[in-house]
C-alpha cells in the first residue's frame, strides 16, 4: 500500500530497503527525505527512492 507516512517512497510507493528505522542506513542506499509542503501548509517528511529523488532533482534544479 501506498504510504509516505510509512516510510515508503512518495512519488511511487516503493517499499524502502529492510534496514528497521535508521534514516542513516536508509540514506546509503541513495533514500533521501525530503520535507513537503502540504496544502495546508503544514511540513510532512516523506521518503523517496534513488530514482524518485534524482527524477525530482532534475526537474528542479537547485540554484
Ligand atoms: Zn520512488
């Protein structure tokens, strides 16, 4: 199931690699989180996947 919140990625809902909860581990695998800005103007820290990330790198870059 598709779910940020969880810790799966946000833009395609791929399961993170079976590291437990340490965002270190996680981010040697290339998973990077990420702070989005909600609707509603909250900040909700999601994850996304290698591919994801660099998708979403591209598409805007940094200045
Ligand atoms: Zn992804």
């Amino acid at each position: 199931m598709h779910n940020p919140q969880n810790g799966d990625c946000a833009d395609c809902g791929r399961e993170p690699p079976p590291l437990g909860d340490g965002t270190t581990l996680r981010s040697t695998y290339g998973w990077r989180l990420t702070l989005d800005r909600q609707p509603d103007g909250t900040t909700l820290a999601v994850w996304r996947c290698p591919e994801c990330a660099a998708r979403r790198r591209a598409s805007r870059p940094d200045r």
